[in-house]
C-alpha cells in the first residue's frame, strides 16, 4: 500500500524530540491542522491512551481523537488520528540516531472514512497533500525542539 513518507534531520536526541511528540499539548505547535488539544487521558502516552483535539483550517473545525497503538521510546510512535467524521489516519514516527542529532520520518496513511474513500478515489492528490502538510509539520516539530535544546538566544 502507498503511504506518504517524510523525513528531516533534527539536532537533537532522539530523547528530546520523542518528548515533544508524546506531549500532545505541543501538537498546535507543530502540526498544520491541530487547533487545541481538549483533554488527554491520564495513562497517556501507553497503547490504547488517547487524547481529545481540534483539528481543522480557519472556521472549518473537526472534533477527533488521537489513539497511541505503540510506544516504544525514544524510537518509535505510531497513532490512529481520529478526525470525526473524515474517518481515521494511521500515522507512523520513528527516530534514528545521526551523527548530528537524529532522523524523524513519519509515514500517514488513511484508514477509514472520508479520507479513506477520497484515499481510493486520488491516491497521488492525497499522497501529494500529506506529505506537503507533513513537510511543513516536521519543519515546525524540528524548530520547536531546536528550540528547546539550544534554549532562548
């Protein structure tokens, strides 16, 4: 199955970005799309942990919820990011160590849905537009953790 596939190089440890991305309250930070993150479940980041968001561009708000199915620290992160009525995505992050810091890539694939019947109908569109939405969040995911590792200038 295609999936869209991103990657960047962060300079930071695969500790510290793993920290960021397992604070859902950084997402609307990051992530195009995320809005406001309503509420997140105690057990949070363990599988089955979900937290409650916003999601959605301008007026256009969707609620959802995003569910942790594997969490192997610092290395791996992989979601089901409900949105509502769209249908679910399967997102998948890993971190690799690098000589200057670490590799984040992050892999998204609808499930089911809208997003998965728009997903049959214009693979290459929606697969174009993840990975233009994603390479902008994985730019902001790597300025936010930059950030906090180099600490204020």
């Amino acid at each position: 199955m295609a999936v869209s596939h991103n990657a960047i190089a962060i300079r930071a440890t695969p500790e510290e970005v793993f920290e960021v991305l397992t604070d859902p309250t950084t997402y609307p930070q990051w992530l195009v799309g995320a809005q406001r993150i309503d509420h997140v479940q105690d057990h949070w980041p363990e599988p089955g942990a979900k937290f409650f968001h916003r999601i959605g561009v301008g007026p256009a708000v969707v609620l959802g919820s995003t569910t942790v199915r594997t969490h192997e620290a610092p290395h791996r992160l992989d979601l089901a990011a409900g949105m509502g009525p769209l249908g679910e995505a399967l997102v998948w992050f890993r971190i690799a160590s690098s000589d200057s810091g670490c590799v984040v890539s992050v892999e998204e694939v609808p499930r089911r849905g809208l997003a998965r019947i728009a997903w049959r109908i214009g693979t290459p569109l929606v697969i174009a537009s993840l990975w233009g939405r994603n390479a902008v969040s994985l730019q902001s995911l790597a300025e936010l953790v930059e950030s906090r590792v180099d600490g204020p200038s």
